[in-house]
C-alpha cells in the first residue's frame, strides 16, 4: 500500500542530540561512493500479498528474477520469458475472477527503473537518513564483525489524509559501521495511527526494513533487503500485508 514510510522518511530525519566520530566517519565512506563504477548483478524479489477487504481474505504470492547493468550508458534490463508468460497468465485469470490478486504484477512494478538504480546506489540514500547527529551511538558487532551502531530519529511522512488525522507517529533508524565508517547493514522501523471519529475510522501502519550492504568498485547497493509492510483501518476490516524480500547479486 505505501512501500513507502521508508522511502518517504529521506527527507523527514530529524536531528539526534549528540555528534560522535562515527557520524563523521559514516559522512567521509559515502563521499568515496559517489562516483559508483558499473556493475552487473542479478536481482531476485520474492513477493507476499495478504489483503483483507470488508473481513473478506485475499492472498499471493509471487519469484521474479531478472539481469541488470549499470554503466555510464544507463540501465539495461533483461527479463526471465517465464516471467511475462506468468504476468500474462495471472491477467487472464483476473479477468475470469476480479477478486483474485496480481502479485506477478506487483511485483513487475517494484523493479520499476528508479527502484533498480536505487538498490544498486545506496550512497545518497543512506546519506539522508544519517543527515545530523545521531540520537545513539555505541560500539556493538554485526554477525561476529566488529562494528558501531548508530540510531537516528525521524518523522515519517504520510498522505495528507492520514497526516491530517496523525493521533501519533515515529521513525527510527539504526545503521551497523565497520570500524573505517563504511555500512554493514540497517534497519528502519516506523509506525503511525490515528483516528477520523469517536468510533470509526481508526487507521493504523508499520514498516520494517531491514537491509545489507555491499560496498565494491566505488559503489554502495544492497546485498539483501527485507521489507515487511502493514496497514490496517475499520478495526481490521481493511488491511494489507505485503512482505518483499530482495537479493542482488553480482554477476
């Protein structure tokens, strides 16, 4: 429903109460990757709908995998066949049964262009959710590697709508660094809920991602990212949960 407290929290970070040298030694890695050399890897995304409408369940799932090269001549894309016969498929089937879920198709539209580059260059992004000083730091280890947790305050952006009737909302985001700064790993945690009347039109939402990183040739991509999505309004008589995990891998 919004793949999106996450991407839309880039500009919404508040500032944390105190500097630290791992702040500063996150800044000075991310300079060094923003100029990614090419790369060439493949991305699979593995896709879980769960959608409840009028306490009425619906459900899919769906594997896509596809190539990808990035270099100084753009993006270029290549597709399982597989993959467009099942797309295809799943139309014909929803034509015959409207209530059905399409999750091929959603899943085609999260490997739009901008997603694609956006996973392969993380530099920019993991820039503006570190933007200010960190509210945490401490020293800590990331699967037995040593590392520094730093945690970051933000406040998640919503549709207006939900913004107008906001009863309460939070963002938090916590980034794992090597000893030289560079990101191991992250995670994104944020929430909100509300409230349009005395008795109805309660709303309510989480997001959760969590990523690795790779950092290879000048470039910062995401190695795995897990993003789990929910959101819920009538007191549950209208919700989605839409789970996505991604692999890239070099080629």
């Amino acid at each position: 429903m919004r793949y999106g407290l996450f991407a839309l929290a880039l500009f919404g970070l508040s500032a944390g109460t105190a500097a630290a040298d791992g702040a500063a030694d996150l800044a000075g890695r991310l300079q060094a990757f923003r100029a990614p050399g090419p790369v060439a890897a493949t991305l699979r995304l593995e896709l879980r709908l769960e959608r409840t409408l009028h306490h009425q369940n619906a459900n899919g799932q769906a594997s896509v995998r596809l190539d990808v090269d990035e270099d100084d001549r753009g993006t270029r894309v290549r597709w399982e066949p597989a993959v467009l016969r099942e797309a295809d498929a799943e139309e014909r089937q929803h034509d015959a049964s409207p209530d059905r879920l399409l999750p091929v198709r959603e899943a085609l539209k999260e490997l739009d262009p901008l997603r694609l580059e956006h996973l392969l260059d993380q530099a920019g992004t993991v820039a503006g959710l570190t933007r200010g000083a960190p509210a945490e730091e401490a020293s800590d280890s990331y699967e037995g590697r040593a590392a520094r947790r730093l945690v970051y305050r933000f406040q998640p952006r919503l549709s207006w709508t939900d913004a107008y009737y906001l009863k309460h909302s939070e963002g938090r985001f916590t980034i794992w660094i090597a000893p030289d700064g560079t990101p191991i790993a992250s995670e994104s945690l944020a929430s909100f809920e509300g409230k349009t009347s005395r008795m109805f039109g309660r709303f309510k939402g989480t997001t959760r991602v969590s990523t690795r990183y790779a950092a290879e040739d000048g470039r910062l991509r995401v190695a795995e990212r897990d993003v789990d999505e929910a959101d819920s309004r009538e007191d549950g008589g209208e919700a989605e949960h839409t789970v996505r995990r991604f692999v890239l891998e070099r080629r």
